[in-house]
C-alpha cells in the first residue's frame, strides 16, 4: 500500500529545460516528456524557414531570410520553460501545502 501524503518527485528543473531548449530546439519538451510537441515544434521551424527564404529579399541577412524559422524556435524555448515553470510551481505549492497541513494538524493534536 502507497502512502498518500508522500512527496511527488520534483519535476524537471525550469531553468535546465530552458538551457536544453536554447541549445537543441524540441530537446526542452522531450525532456518534459513531451516529444511529439517538441518535434511539431522542429517541424514547423523548418518549414517557416523554408519559406521565408522564398519570399525574403535577396539582399536580406540569414536572420532575415531564416525569420519564420527563428520565430517558431524562439516560441519553442518559451513554451518549454513555460510548461516547466507551470509543473514546478504546481509541485512546489502542493508539496508546501501539504507540509502546512501536516504541521497543522500536528498543532491541533497537541
């Protein structure tokens, strides 16, 4: 039998997925279990990249003929940190209520 009151184990460190998410797009989200969503991700930053080299100006810098690439990877890193922002303070808040309610009800027992 499991005890109900045991801590969950800590979630992904937020600032670790963004350090992996800046460094090799979609490697945020696999480390939040979250593969597919990291592959959508690469996906579209390839085909956006594709594209507005077609349509950008022959004299446009890389940045420029690569933009919808770099738009899509730039939503990519922070919709990692996000989810892993968002699941770590859900688990820091659960884990810092349930202490509370522990030392509480430890108070009314006395």
């Amino acid at each position: 039998m499991t005890d109900s009151r045991a801590p969950a184990a800590p979630p992904s460190n937020p600032y670790l997925v963004l350090a992996s998410a800046i460094v090799l797009p979609g490697s945020g989200h696999v480390m939040l279990g979250l593969p597919a969503r990291g592959l959508q991700f690469l996906f579209f930053m390839v085909i956006l990249g594709w594209v507005t080299t077609k349509v950008a100006p022959p004299d446009a810098s890389f940045i420029g003929r690569h933009a919808g690439g770099f738009l899509i990877y730039a939503l990519s890193v922070l919709d990692a940190y996000r989810i892993a922002r968002v699941r770590y303070t859900i688990w820091a808040h659960r884990n810092h209520s349930d202490s509370d309610s522990a030392t509480n009800s430890a108070k009314i027992d006395l």
